[in-house]
C-alpha cells in the first residue's frame, strides 16, 4: 500500500487524536482566559452588609482571591435560574397593576432634582414585549425640553443605545426625536444610523471590540463552542474584558438602566447580554482617565423585581447601580446617590 493510501485508511483514528488534543488544548486556553480576566479585570461589587456603608467599590483580587472557573460557571447556572424566574412573575404580573406602578415610577423620575438638574443622558426605550417599567414619558418630556406642567426646563441632550452585534457591543446615539427611532430585528427601539432630518446621528459614546481580538476568540471558541459546551456569555465578558475600547465625545450625568432583577445592595441581573455591564465598566474608566464627573447609575423595577440581598449572583464583571426606583420612591445606595438623591 502506498503512502498516501496508508495515511488514508489511517486518517480516522488520527482526526480523533487531532480532536482531542484540540479539545484539551482549546479548553486550557479557555480557562486561563478567564483566570486572566479575573485577575487583570477585577471589579467586583463587594458591598459592604456589615458595616452599612454602601459605596460602589472595586476590589482588588489577587492571584489567590481568582474565582475557580468552576464556581463561575455556578454563578452563571444561578443566574439563569433567577433570570427564568423573574420572567415569569413579569408574565403573570396584573396588567392593571403594571400600568400603576409605570406612571408611579416615571413620576417620581420626572420630578426628581437629579432628573431636572441632569443635561447629558442615557436611557433605554422601554420594549413591551420584553416588559421593561416604561420610559415612554420620560423619553417624551425630554425630548420636549419642557417638564410635566409645560414649563421650560433646562435643555437636554439625550442618547439611547443601539445593540451592535451579539458580542455586547453597544453604542449610545443621540435622537432629538422620536421620529429618529426604527424598530430592529428583535423587535426593538434603538436609533436610527440617519436621523428623521437626513442627518448622520451624533456617536455620544460608542463601544468596540478589536477587530484582531475578535478573530482570535473566534477561532478559539467560536467553532468548538457548541461542542465544549461554553457558555455564550462567558466568551461574550472575555472578549469584552481583553478587547473593548470605548470612546466618548462628552460625560454623561445619568444612566437610566432597565434590569430583571435588584436588590437593596445595587445588584443588578441583566437580560445575560452583558451589554450594559461591559459598556459601564468602559465608560467608567474613561470618565476616570478624563477626570469627568462619575455619571449617577439609576435602575427602575416593578415591585415584583427587588429580591432579597444575596440572591443575586454577582462576578467581577456586575456593575452596581447607584439608586434603584420603585413605585414606593426612589432607594439611594451609593454616597454619589445619598448625596445627589437628598
């Protein structure tokens, strides 16, 4: 037999040593990413429940303190659980009720001192169908520089985001009408490219992977993902942590920030995109290398949507809010929150 005609009638059993060898190789190659990520990218929430004194903090982790890949993936499984199970208390909720705690909400938004006093903004355009608190009158008053009571207030500049891709890359842009508004593939609100006059929407903030980043976890993970069974998000927070740039033309003073579930602490359980999160912590820091005031980080919840402290599983990629409304008033966290929320 020739050696080609060899190598042939061999090729089964060496593609499945090729395999496995690529399995372990890519595997280890995954876990010392995240080791990576969580020492070189340590932010943690870490609120403080002995000593009652809330700050948003970063924590330092050492190579000791590194969260086992294990125990991630645990955190992970708990947050789909709690995810399942906020969902459906949202799909039972009594329309009626809904309806009360949204105006109760956006009132107490629309006539709070941090509202009127805020120029730069970020909120979200609220999505029915994934049954957000609404934030079509907040949208509508600022849009309309004039408060609840058609008076002149001071004038606003507003941005909203605009989902990129799947790997939580987002950009903030400015409308100056609803008008400049189209409804994606998912059925949600974002920004137009062009706005309603013709124009080219002004790019407050944008985030972005590099590109050369994108193609090497591609092709570590991107492929194999279904076959080693990688959690989507956790690929979406590597490339994030190692890749992400974030540029900014202005500072912001209020992020307005949807959220299935919050707690007392800050704690936040996003939708598992990891949007907001990354372009948070990016934002964050450049606010911090420009010595931009830190912009005030306010989430809304239905009643429904507080959960006990703890319950919500955080890892060094969860960014805190500073005050969360409810429809019973508005709940500082942070000293920027006690202090601006008075």
């Amino acid at each position: 037999m020739s050696a080609i005609g060899s190598y042939i009638q061999d090729w089964p059993a060496q593609s499945q040593t090729m395999f496995r060898h690529c399995k372990t190789t890519a595997t280890r190659v995954i876990r010392k990413a995240k080791e990576v990520a969580l020492i070189t990218h340590p932010r943690s929430l870490a609120l403080s429940a002995l000593s009652g004194d809330v700050t948003r903090t970063v924590v330092t982790m050492n190579r000791d303190d590194a969260i086992d890949p294990l125990h991630l993936d645990a955190i992970f499984q708990q947050k789909r659980s709690l995810r399942s199970k906020v969902r459906k208390n949202l799909k039972n909720m009594d329309p009626v009720q809904r309806i009360h705690e949204d105006n109760a909400i956006q009132n107490i938004v629309l006539e709070s001192p941090w509202f009127k006093a805020s120029k730069s903004l970020c909120a979200y355009i609220s999505c029915a169908t994934l049954r957000e608190v609404d934030t079509s009158r907040i949208v509508s008053e600022i849009l309309s520089n004039q408060d609840s009571e058609g008076n002149a207030q001071i004038r606003k500049k507003l941005y909203v985001p605009r989902v990129e891709d799947r790997n939580s890359n987002m950009r903030m842009l400015k409308i100056s009408s609803v008008d400049d508004l189209i409804t994606n593939s998912m059925n949600i609100l974002e920004p137009a490219l062009v706005d309603s006059n013709g124009n080219e929407c002004d790019n407050g903030m944008i985030l972005f992977i590099s590109a050369t980043f994108f193609q090497l976890m591609d092709f570590l993970c991107g492929d194999l993902r279904v076959i080693f069974d990688v959690v989507n998000q956790e690929i979406i927070h590597l490339k994030g942590l190692f890749g992400a740039v974030m540029q900014a033309s202005e500072p912001v003073d209020l992020f307005i920030l949807p959220g299935l579930a919050f707690d007392r602490s800050g704690r936040r359980l996003g939708r598992s995109g990891g949007y907001y999160d990354l372009f948070l912590m990016k934002y964050q820091k450049l606010a911090q290398e420009r010595e931009w005031k830190q912009p005030l980080l306010v989430g809304l919840a239905y009643t429904l949507q507080f959960v006990e402290e703890g319950a919500i599983p955080v890892t060094p990629y969860d960014v805190a809010v500073d005050a969360v409304v409810s429809p019973s008033g508005v709940i500082p966290i942070s000293p920027v929150a006690l202090e601006r929320c008075d």
